[in-house]
C-alpha cells in the first residue's frame, strides 16, 4: 500500500520594493532562490517569475504619484500546492484587470500599446484579482503548484 506524502508546510516570502526598475533584478534573484529552497518545480517557478516581473514593472512604470513617498510590497505564499501572489503599492486607484485584452489578431502597426503584460498574467496563472484596499492597488495572483510528466 503507498503511503500518503507528508503535507508541505507552508513558506512566505515577503519583500518591500522600491519603486525602481533595478529593483527586478534583486526581486528576481530572491524569488528565483526562494523556489529552489522550496524545491518547487522549475517551470512553474519560471511562470511566477514572468508575472511578479510583468506586475511590478507596471506599477514601476505607471504607478509613480508625483510628491508622494511610494512603496511595493510583494508576498508570495506556497500552501496547498498552490503559490498565491500579492502584489500592493500605494499609488493612484488603477484596476489592471478593467482595460481590454490587446488585440492580438491584428498587425503591430494597427495595434494600440499597452496590455500585454496583464494579457500574460491572466494566461500564466489561475486566478488574478484586483482590489483597492485601505489605499492600495492589490493585485493577487494564484497559480498551481505543478510537474510537468518526465519527459521520454
């Protein structure tokens, strides 16, 4: 009879970034080291990767209030086989999820900019939320937890 694996325990990690697009780098660095000491699965790792990048540069890029002190935090949580993402920074009200998919059936020249990193996100993970709480844009992001079937 097999026996049942141990539940995983759950692991955080948080960080504070600065409103800097050098911040990726380190960002990056952390949550790549983060998933290897989880020993979670390389290709999902990659997926979460690409949409902590794609949220975090947007908010970098769009999200500066002139005169005001801004922030970003980011929380990932690994439970349940699944790794929840949250995103929050202390910028104007702006729901990601409200602007129109891009067109992606039409020429680059007639295609209007913007859009196609909230288009990745909402393909690479299973569920993504906006809200506006106590002041701050709340992106959340979960994605399963899975292994690809070894390859032949």
């Amino acid at each position: 009879m097999a026996q049942a694996q141990p539940a995983r325990r759950p692991a955080r990690l948080s960080l504070r970034v600065r409103k800097e697009l050098s911040e990726l780098n380190r960002v990056r660095d952390r949550v790549e080291a983060f998933w290897r000491g989880e020993h979670l699965p390389e290709e999902t790792g990659l997926q979460v990767l690409l949409c902590i990048e794609e949220a975090l540069s947007n908010v970098v890029r769009h999200g500066a209030l002139s005169g005001v002190r801004s922030h970003i935090t980011l929380e990932v949580n690994v439970s349940g086989g699944e790794a929840q993402i949250v995103v929050k920074d202390n910028a104007l009200p702006f729901d990601p999820l409200a602007h129109p998919a891009p067109q992606l059936d039409v020429s680059l020249t007639q295609r209007r900019g913007g859009g196609l990193g909230i288009h990745l996100i909402r393909h690479l993970t299973d569920n993504v939320s906006y809200h506006r709480i106590n002041g701050k844009n709340c992106l959340r992001m979960t994605k399963r937890i899975t292994t690809s079937p070894a390859k032949k």
